[in-house]
C-alpha cells in the first residue's frame, strides 16, 4: 500500500493561489468580473507546470481546490485594482 501525506502545508497553498502570476496578469487584466477566469487560468498553469516539472509541487493534487479558492480571493483583488486603474475610454 502506497504512503500516503496527511498534511498539505497551508502556507505552500497561500503563496500558489496568490503570487500566480497566470491569475494576476489574466484578473487584472480583464478587470471587473475576471476573478473566476483569473483562478481557473492560476490553476491551470499551476497544473501545467507541475505536469512537465517546471517546479516541485507535490502537493497538487490534494490542494488543487484550495489553490482555487485562494486564487479566487486573490483574483478578486487584482480584478478590483485592475478595474481601479482602467482609464475611461468614453
């Protein structure tokens, strides 16, 4: 039988989900309402990295959800400060 990790370091979960620079460029971007998209594009580039073993990250596959959710938050902000600094093209 495989030995299986109890824990997944939260802190490890905190800096994926918001210094990922996929979620930052994508929410600011996109500004209001791109937090979802900057979470799901945070997460897919994650796990694309860790896929081709860019970085060590083997803790994904138990903490994929709270990276989400973490990226989600965090896209909120850079969404809102993205919409914050957007000039008004009218």
């Amino acid at each position: 039988m495989p030995d299986f990790e109890q824990t997944v370091p939260l802190v490890e979960v905190l800096l994926y989900g918001i210094l990922n620079p996929a979620t930052i460029v994508v929410a600011f971007m996109l500004g209001q309402n791109a937090a979802f998209a900057g979470a799901i594009a945070g997460v897919a580039v994650l796990y694309v990295a860790t896929l081709f073993r860019i970085w060590d990250a083997p803790t994904l596959g138990r903490s994929v959800a709270g990276v989400f959710i973490v990226s989600l938050v965090a896209g909120f902000v850079y969404a809102g400060v993205g919409y914050l600094t957007k000039r008004n093209r009218n």
